[in-house]
C-alpha cells in the first residue's frame, strides 16, 4: 500500500512533466529581457522559470497554447481581455520540512524537532507593458518537540507576505521603473541582502524602489522600511518605524571579451541602516550605519568568482562606527559540462570590537543577509569572525546536486563576543579570550524531480571551539529535509 508521501509525490509528479517546450515557455523571458541581463539586474536568479522571489517570474510564453504541458501551465498566463495585453499570473508553494537538532541553542539539552509548514499563494496582474500588481498570502506553520516560542518568521496564521505597484517602460532606450509596496529586496551580496528562504516567511520591506537600466550599465535606488510581523491575521503585520535602509546600488556588465567569454559584473554600493533600537553589549540605542563597497561576481571560463568588500561607518549612541567585510568565495570546475564537479573555498573576515567596550565599535554586520551561509544551525554571522572553508560540489545522479565543505571559524576580537545569525551574542563568550569559535561540517543535496518539485537534504556538525565551550556551550548536530512543491 502506498504511503501518504508516496501518493502525493505520485500526484504531484502526474501534473509536472518537463517536456521542451515547458521549458522554452518557462525561459521566455531570454527573449524579451531588459537591456540588462536579467540575471544580474537585482531582482534575483530564475532557474527553469522559477525564482525565490515569485514575481521575477516571466510567463509570457504560456500565452502560446504549444508550450503549455499540463493545466497547471494555464494558470501561468490567464487573459482577462481578447488582446492578452491584460493577464494574470497565479503562483502557489506548499514546502513541508522537518529540522533535528542536537544541544539547541549549543546547551545540553534534549534535541528539538521541528515540524514546519509553508503554503504561499500569489497573484500577478499585468495590465498593459507598464503597468502591474503583484500580491502575496503567506501561512507559516510549526510544532514538534522543545521548539521554544517560535519567531513570527516560523509561526504566523496568515501574513501579507509582499503587495506592491509597479511602473516600467522605455525612455531613450533605457529601461526605467518604480516600484512600490511591500516587497522582497536581493539587489546587493547575498550576504548582506536576502529574502531569507531558509524562514518559513520570507523578509520583506516597505518602500520604494527605483531603477534605470541600460545596456552595460544600470543604476537602483530605494528607501524601505522591514516588515515588523504579528502572528495571527494580516491585520498585524506592520511597516517597522524604528528601522530604515535606503540607498543606491550600481552595476556594470564587463565586455564579455574582457576575460575570454565571460560574465562577469561589478557592482558599488552605498547603502544606509537606521535603528532606532539599535543593540550592542546589553546597550540599546539608536544606530546609523553606513555601507560602501563592491560587489565583483559572475564567471571567467571554469572559474566562478563572488566576491564583496564594504566599509561601515556611522554612530551607535556615542561610539563610532569603524567596521570591514571581505567576503570572498571562488571556485574552478573540473571539466566542460556544465554539471562537472566544482572545487573552491571560501575566505571570509568580518571585523570586530568595542560590543563590550570603550573606544570604536568595530563589529560588522550584514543589514538582512542570508542568515545559513557560515551555519545551518543559524550559529555564526559575518560579525568578529575570520573564516575559510573548501568546498565541493557534483552531480552524483541527474538532477541531484551536492555541496559539501568543512568550514574554521574563528574571532576577530577575542575581546568581543561571538554573534548568532540573529546578531545577538552567545552570552559570556565576551568575557574569554580563546579565539576559535567552532569547526563546521556542512552537506547538502538538492534533488531536482522537476522545476516545481524538489526535495533537499541537510547536515551540520558544529564541533565548537573554545571561544564557545570556555562559557558553557556545547557541540551540535542539525539533520533536515524538506519537499516544495511549486505551481
């Protein structure tokens, strides 16, 4: 007798067929892309049509009855006048996931399960080439064993995920536009800007955005305010008046010809965080942070680069701001394909500082970057850290991609504390003076069944270091899996 996943794997499958001309409707948006490349013009990556961020989705091409494979293709392109100038876009996710973790919160203790649900549902009106309306409902839930008080981000009746207006069209041959509303926001490293697809709802911010794009060059400013979310109906989700990010953010697509066909874009930014609650060693107090640096990624050949270097500058109640990033991750493939093998590493610093004393504050911080990249766990964050770790990643099966690597951390400041994903302190690591933090044993796979179904696999060991265990903390291990399923 089938199991109850195996049936809805079955069904699910039955209404996914990936057939070429799915794909050729699902990367349509090739073909009438702005002058920009889409891939790197802040708006996120879209793989086999599908992106984290549901309204960079393009499906013009369902309009073209050929490409269209099952029914669930029809919701992509819904006109709602005889020309098709005005349609609608319907989206959907359902994402069931459960977490294991060892010594939660690195103390000993009874392991914490997690049972966590997602059921996202989306609507997308365009009305005419310049104008559209994009709309988003969120429900996160959680149970499970020693799961504490959840964060709104993991338990949360309904939410108003993202609502938002947009204009866009041509002007002397640039692209230009203006959003405004509730919205999701990548446009910068994935370190320091993420919606965060690790939390049950996303992150999102309140504001405007603007942008103008051209053939190798495109400029992207904004003034937006996070989401402060309730936890029962949408009624509660808040536009959070302590806390402002705003800035502008430019690109640059290098000449492929400069390094042989490559793709490679450099991207400045100057970036400003205002937090009226702004906390550091158990101080709370507004803040003002600045943020000026580049963004360098794309790839040369077999060799794929990402890398981002940015100065923080600014004042938290009456202690300076003097703070530095240098995010570097590289790697080399190893052979032609595109699903070849991959070695790399990465080499991290985050400075730190003055969190428990006098004089500057030092500590770097990331405004709402993806919050799993040093940990899985969330234990670390690119604040008083220095990093490396090798990397590997293949394709043992079709479909199946694999990332391993073994990361070392260690502080920056053996007179500061060491910061959560969260940016708050493990309590008492200020007060030791030992400078390894942990070593970190990290595997992923991702099997791809098709571009609306896929199911992921996670592991971490943290042996923690001295710099954790001289104040009590212990060592943890962390297993998840989770299966998505997207329309």
């Amino acid at each position: 007798m089938k199991t109850k996943f195996s049936r809805l794997l079955a069904a699910t499958l039955c209404c996914a067929p990936f057939t070429a001309h799915a794909e050729e409707a699902r990367t349509a948006n090739s073909a009438i892309s702005p002058v920009y490349p889409v891939s790197s013009n802040g708006d996120g990556a879209v793989t086999n049509g599908y992106s984290i961020s549901r309204w960079a989705e393009d499906w013009r091409g369902m309009a073209d009855k050929s490409k269209r494979d099952d029914p669930l293709d029809r919701l992509k392109f819904l006109p709602l006048d005889a020309d098709g100038d005005i349609y609608l876009t319907l989206s959907g996710e359902l994402r069931l996931r459960v977490n294991q973790t060892t010594n939660p919160n690195l103390r000993e203790a009874e392991a914490q399960r997690q049972d966590i649900s997602r059921v996202v549902a989306g609507a997308d009106l365009h009305v005419g080439p310049h104008l559209r309306f994009y709309g988003e409902l969120a429900h996160a839930g959680i149970g499970g064993r020693n799961i504490g008080t959840p964060a709104t981000s993991m338990r949360n009746g309904l939410v108003a995920q993202q609502y938002f207006a947009e204009a866009s069209g041509q002007i002397a041959g640039l692209d230009v536009g203006v959003r405004y509303g509730r919205q999701e926001f990548v446009d910068g490293p994935n370190l320091l800007t993420s919606q965060r697809d690790n939390n049950t709802v996303h992150y999102t911010l309140n504001g405007v955005r603007a942008w103008v794009r051209g053939k190798a060059l495109r400029a992207d400013v904004f003034d937006l305010r996070p989401t402060a979310y309730g936890e029962d109906g949408i009624g509660d989700d808040r536009s959070d008046p302590e806390r402002r990010f705003s800035g502008v953010t430019l690109g640059y697509a290098v000449p492929k010809a400069f390094l042989g066909d490559s793709k490679i874009f450099v991207d400045p930014f100057l970036w400003r965080r205002q937090n009226g609650v702004g906390t550091w060693g158990g101080r709370i107090g507004p803040a003002t942070r600045w943020y000026g640096g580049v963004h360098v990624y794309g790839d040369a050949g077999p060799v794929q680069v990402d890398w981002t270097v940015n100065h923080q500058w600014g004042e938290f109640i009456d202690q300076k701001i003097d703070a530095w990033q240098v995010l570097l991750a590289q790697s080399y493939r190893l052979g032609s394909a595109k699903a070849a093998p991959r070695i790399g590493f990465s080499a991290d610093y985050a400075s730190g500082g003055g969190g428990y004393g006098d004089g500057k504050l030092r500590d770097a911080y990331s405004p709402f970057g993806n919050n799993i990249y040093f940990s899985y766990q969330l234990y670390l964050t690119p604040s008083n850290i220095r990093a490396i770790a090798p990397t590997f990643s293949f394709s043992p099966l079709k479909n199946v991609k694999v990332n391993a690597e073994y990361r070392f951390a260690w502080r920056d400041s053996v007179t500061d504390a060491v910061y959560r994903a969260n940016g708050q302190p493990f309590a008492g690591t200020q007060n030791g003076r030992a400078r390894k933090i942990a070593e970190l044993a990290r595997l992923q796979a991702v099997w791809t069944i098709s571009p609306r179904v896929s199911f992921t696999g996670r592991y971490e060991h943290l042996e923690a270091g001295p710099a954790l265990t001289d104040a009590g903390y212990r060592s943890s291990d962390f297993l998840a899996g989770w299966l998505s399923l997207r329309f």
